[in-house]
C-alpha cells in the first residue's frame, strides 16, 4: 500500500505518512553517522544518498499537511 493512496479514508492516509516519514527519519538518522559517505560501497554497490532521503522527509511532511488540512475541512480525500 503505497501513502500516496487516495482511495484510502484521510486517516489511513495519514498514518501510512506517518510511518513513511518515521522510516525516512531513520534512514536520515543513519546517514549523519556516516563521516563521509560514498556513491559505492567498497563492494561496488551503488549508496543510497541523504539529500534523496531528505527531500522525501519533506515530500512526507508537506503531504502530512495536505490531509491534516483537508481533515479538519471535513474533506475525505486530499484536494
């Protein structure tokens, strides 16, 4: 079930952001622990990269915003 889920009722919406944005935050979280992170592994193997993972932190938030605003208009589903 993907967040961005509009068939769901707002609140089902609303937590499956939650969770998205709690998972993104811990990526985040391991990220800064990194001193200097590569595009590959020592293996070879392509990185992740923390300003992707930021930008969907902010993607979840602005999203978070949306159904908290359209839940308080009474609206079942985001405009």
């Amino acid at each position: 079930m993907r967040a961005s889920d509009n068939s769901q009722p707002v609140q089902q919406q609303i937590r499956y952001w939650n969770e998205a944005r709690s998972n993104f935050q811990h990526s985040l979280d391991a990220w800064k622990k990194i001193p200097n992170p590569g595009a590959r592994t020592p293996v070879g193997f392509a990185c992740g990269n923390p300003k992707f993972v930021a930008r969907e932190i902010a993607q979840s938030d602005a999203a978070l915003a949306k159904l908290q605003s359209s839940k308080s208009s009474g609206s079942s589903a985001p405009r």
